[in-house]
C-alpha cells in the first residue's frame, strides 16, 4: 500500500478530508477479508467435488459389477418352468405312471388390478367359475406380495369347461392365468397303489423342508413316488423377461429348458403282481373279509417281484384331485387302505418262525438232526398246560418236525424239556436278529416298521415281570410278545433258500436319464451266519412241508416247491392269521413268497391255496 502526503486544508474543508482516510483505511481493511473468503469457498468446492469424483470412481469402479448385477436384478424377471417328472416302468419296460397334460388355475400377483373394488369383483368371479369358497380366494388373492410374477395355485387339475371360461374372460380377469402342467396317471392303480405311491402339489408344511420348491410344484407323498423324489423331480427351467418399474414385461430374454426327471424301472413283474393279487382279492371276496398281505422276492438278489395289500386304493385319487368326500371315504375306512401291510404290518409269525429256531437249536447244537422228540399233543409244566396244534406221535425229528408243524419239538427246543436243554430268548433272539426280524430290512419305501423281538430285559422293562419259560415257549413257535412284518419274514425265507446269503430287498432296479442309467445293485446285509449243512436241513425240513406235511396241495406244480404254514393268535378272541412261506424250485430257487391272510384261519386253508395257484401261472407262463 502506498500513501501520498496531502496538505490539510483549513476550515471545513478538514472534515471532507478526514472522511476521505477514513474510507481508503476501510478499504484498505475490506479488500483482504474478502479475498480469504473466496479462498476459503473455493477450497470448500475443491474438496466437495474431490469427494464426489471418489465416490463415483467407488461405485462405477470398485463396486460397479455389484450394482450392476443389483441394476439387472431390478429389472429381470425369472418365470419358472415346470420339468416334466420321470416315469414309472415295471421291470419288462411295462408303463405304471405316466404323465399327463393339465391346466391349473393360478395367480399371478404383479398382475392383479390396485384398485381394490377391481380385486373384488375378480374374487368373486373366479370363485364361482372354479367353485371354490370365496374367502378362500380372498386369502390366496390379498396374501401375496404384489410385485411378484411367481405363480401361486389357485385350483389344480381344472376341467376343460373351466379352461374354456377362464380363456374367454382372461380380459376380465387381470392376474388370474392358466399354467400347463402335468398330473400323474397310474396304470392298474388299485394293484400297485402301495408300492408306486402317488405324487401331488405341495404343502405349506412339506415347503418349509424343500425350500427350493414352489407352491405350485408336485411332490411325491408315498411309496416309490416319495422314496425316489429327488430322480423323479427333475430341473426345472426358468422363462426370463425384461420388466418395467410396474412390473410390466417389456422384453423376452430367452429361455432355459427344464431337465426331465429321470424315469424309475421297478423290479415288479407287473403280470405276477396282477396275478397274485387278483388271487387274494378273489379269496378275500369269497369269504367276506378285506385285509391280506403277499410279497414275492428273488431270494438270489433281493429283487421285489410282487408286493400287494389289501385293502388298497386308487392312487389316482390323490394324483389328480380328490374330493373331500370321496378323501374321508378313504381315512374312515377301519381297515386303513392306505396302510402298506407289507412293510409296515406287525404281526406274530406264528409257525412261519420254526425254520429259523430250528436253524438256531443246530447250530448251538442244543439238538441234532437226528434227535427226536415225542409230540404227544403237548406238555404240562407245573400247573400249566402248553398245547399242540395237534398230536403227532413219538419219534418226530427237525425234519419232520417242520413239516408238521409240531409245537411241543419247538416248545422243547426252544425253552428246554426232559433232556432238551433249549437255547432260552436271548440265544433264539441272537438268531432272530441275524435273520434280520426286529429290525428294518432297508427296503427302499417309506414307512417301514421294526417288528419286535423280545429279551428276557426288555420284558421286565417294559411290562415289569421277569421272563418265564412260557414266554421262550411262546417266542418258539412264533407267538408271545414276538412281531415281524411280512418283509421281514420274505428276507429271511429267502436267505434260507439261498443257503445263507441275507438281502436288503429292493423294489427298484434301475434309474435311467438321458445322460446317464444308474443300476441298484444287490445289498448283502450279512453271509455266511449259519452252515449251510445245517440250512441243507431246515430246507430238506421245509420242503417234506409239501411232500408229506401241511402243503401237500403243493405236490402237483410243475416245480418242486418248499414251505411253511402258519398260524398266530391275535387278540382276545383267539382269532387267527393264516401264514404260508415257500420258495421255488427247490433245487434252484429263484422266488420266494410270503402270504398273510389276516383273521383267516389256518394258513394251509387260505394262503396255501393262493400260493399253489399263483405258482402254477408263474412256472407255465
């Protein structure tokens, strides 16, 4: 700053003077004020934009994919495709379940109207079109998040008056849409009901565990259908479209084709099933009773030929829409059609037992196949009497013992009398056990159950006394507090037949797909437990049950056959099961059947008959 000396002037010329110093000396202050302002401002501005410019550079840079992708996620949509589910084949490439074409009726909620007066008018008509109640469709309708384009079931399997309707009104109707689909249809379902199962849409309940499914998705509930699910189901493919802010499609994207399930062959011969139970159904008619069970296996590899339950069902039903009334029709009925018997009933075994408690008794050497017993109707311990079935003279041995059934060699072998020893529960049990009763065999279905088989603990466990020899004698012949399911009994006359080898038994044999065809192979679950000079025996013993015993009917089949009748109490009412176990031919076998007849009396009477006839179709086809 520079400053120029001035002569003062005089008078009031001083005052205009003054003035003047004053306002350069304000100047002089203001100008360097408002210059650190502007630089203060500019600094401000400088670093406002340095910031700006690295947030940009962070989110179109660092991050830009995964805003990208967010961006993409905001305005692509994912429509899923239904895959078609794999099929069902016997093991002769005989079709059981099939597929076929089905419209559903089903919301889609991003396209239902806002107004709310519009939703209501749509609720109403739909509910009468498919005859639904209305606050039925209320609930389905106003429950979904509006944005969504994932279909959510209204009514499936719908009729074609409905499909036609529901066309003509699509206008009427923003948000209501028809979904092609596919429903199962069971071939002869009544006869393979127990063993296919049956597939169906899927519930809020079953969701929850099968988080990558939709509400409009089919699931399979039973049998082979439930077990198999995760080959049957398939991938399913997404249809993908371009959405605006209103959710409205602006632009196709292309397509992602669903993956068919793989299709399932059965080891079910479909003929044999047909026969045997056609059979049991004609014996059942007869004599006015409602409830059996029958399986066949290939006791050289545990392949299920044939597996029935009576009574049974229309899986189609269920499959493809069933009605409340005709769905209580089916769970009132007292005798529980959808109850698979095979595997899931537990029944005393009665005399089917012997060949097993025989095999024991030999190998612990508490007798020998020449030991005899004299069965002279039954024994009396103390004050009780144990009976027998009927008298069979003295001089009976294992052999003979088995083809006559005689209790009192079993009561002796198994609880000890005169000079018998007997092997007591927990010797019999170890045997049972490597049989495989009381446990589950691992057949590939679900819903199978255990059987029991009793320890001289578990009794004064469960029901507080000690274990008497009453109770071995009991177990010996297949009664007391001893249970098996007819599966189990199937595995281990097959194992006996087969000289030693024990099977998990399997109703699949192959799953196949385009790419690739996975075979179940034979599951051994234990050999070589018993001798198989001593097994020579018990089947020498099962098949004197035809030749001389209680099968004789059995002598006139084309092939030599062996076996063993039963028959167990039950109840208080001495009622009884009727038991036959076989296999043929007896040189070779290459099946092995079990027939229950539940409440029929005598087995040689009711399933003995069943047998001789089912064998007799099956060696002469």
């Amino acid at each position: 700053m520079f400053f120029q000396k001035k002569k003062i002037p005089k008078g009031g010329e001083i005052e205009d003077s003054i003035m003047t110093v004053t306002q350069g000396e304000d100047a002089l202050i203001e100008k360097p004020i408002k210059r650190r302002g502007f630089n203060i401002f500019w600094s401000l501005v400088c670093l406002a934009l340095l910031l700006i410019g690295g947030r940009v550079f962070w989110l179109d840079v660092i991050q830009g994919k995964y805003y990208q992708d967010l961006s993409k996620g905001n305005r692509i949509r994912s429509i899923t495709i239904q895959a078609p589910r794999g099929e069902i084949f016997d093991r002769s490439g005989n079709i059981l379940a099939v597929n076929i074409p089905s419209l559903d009726a089903v919301i889609v909620p991003a396209r239902l109207p806002e107004n709310a007066e519009e939703r209501k008018n749509i609720i109403a008509q739909i509910s009468a079109i498919l005859d639904l109640e209305k606050g039925n469709v209320e609930v389905a309708v106003e429950s979904q998040n509006r944005k969504s384009l994932e279909p959510v079931l209204l009514k499936e399997n719908i009729t074609h008056e409905q499909a036609l309707i529901l066309s003509e009104k699509s206008g009427e109707l923003p948000g209501i849409e028809l979904e092609r689909t596919a429903v199962r249809n069971y071939e002869d379902s009544f006869i393979f009901s127990h063993t296919i199962g049956y597939d169906g849409k899927i519930t809020r309940e079953e969701l929850k565990n099968n988080s990558d499914y939709r509400m409009t998705d089919y699931i399979g509930k039973t049998g082979v259908e439930k077990y198999y699910e995760k080959y049957l189901r398939g991938d399913n493919g997404q249809h993908l479209v371009e959405v605006d802010a209103a959710e409205n499609v602006k632009k196709e994207l292309g397509i992602v084709e669903p993956k068919a399930g793989s299709d399932i062959f059965l080891n079910l011969d479909a003929q044999l099933q047909k026969k045997l139970f056609d059979s049991i159904s004609a014996t059942l008619e007869k004599n006015g009773t409602k409830t059996a069970a029958a399986v066949a296996i290939n006791p050289q590899n545990g392949e299920i030929l044939a597996l029935v339950s009576f009574p049974s069902y229309d899986n189609n039903l269920f499959a493809q829409g069933i009605s409340n009334t005709e769905y209580q029709e089916i769970i009132g009925n007292k005798n529980l059609p959808l109850f698979n018997r095979v595997i899931g009933g537990e029944y005393p075994p009665g005399s089917t037992i012997k060949p097993l408690v025989a095999s024991a008794a030999l190998t612990e050497k508490i007798i020998n196949p020449e030991t005899t017993v004299n069965c002279s109707g039954g024994i009396n311990i103390g004050d009780w009497h144990f009976g027998d079935w009927k008298t069979h003279g003295g001089g009976i041995d294992v052999r003979k013992a088995i083809a006559e059934s005689c209790d009192v060699f079993f009561y002796s072998v198994g609880g000890g009398y005169g000079n018998i020893s007997g092997l007591g529960m927990d010797r019999m049990k170890k045997y049972e056990d490597l049989f495989g009763l009381g446990q589950p065999t691992g057949i590939d279905l679900p819903g199978e159950a255990n059987g029991n088989i009793p320890s001289e603990e578990w009794k004064q466990n469960k029901i507080g006394e000690r274990w008497y020899v009453g109770d071995s004698y009991h177990s010996a012949i297949g009664q007391g507090f001893i249970t098996a399911t007819p599966i189990q009994l199937a595995s281990y006359i097959s194992a006996i037949a087969n000289n030693g080898t024990l099977y998990s038994p399997k109703i699949v044999n192959k799953i196949k797909n385009n790419a690739e065809e996975k075979e179940i192979s034979p599951e051994i679950l234990r050999k070589n437990f018993i001798s198989q000079d001593i097994l020579r025996i018990v089947r020498e013993g099962m098949r004197q049950t035809v030749t001389s015993g209680t099968a004789q009917s059995l002598n006139n089949l084309p092939v030599a056959v062996a076996g063993k009748t039963g028959t167990s109490q039950f109840g208080s009412e001495n009622k009884t099961h009727g038991w036959f176990v076989s296999f043929a031919p007896y040189e070779n076998p290459q099946i092995a059947m079990v027939v229950l007849m539940e409440g029929e009396g005598e087995g040689n009477s009711t399933a003995v008959p069943i047998t001789k006839e089912v064998l007799d179709w099956y060696f002469r086809r």
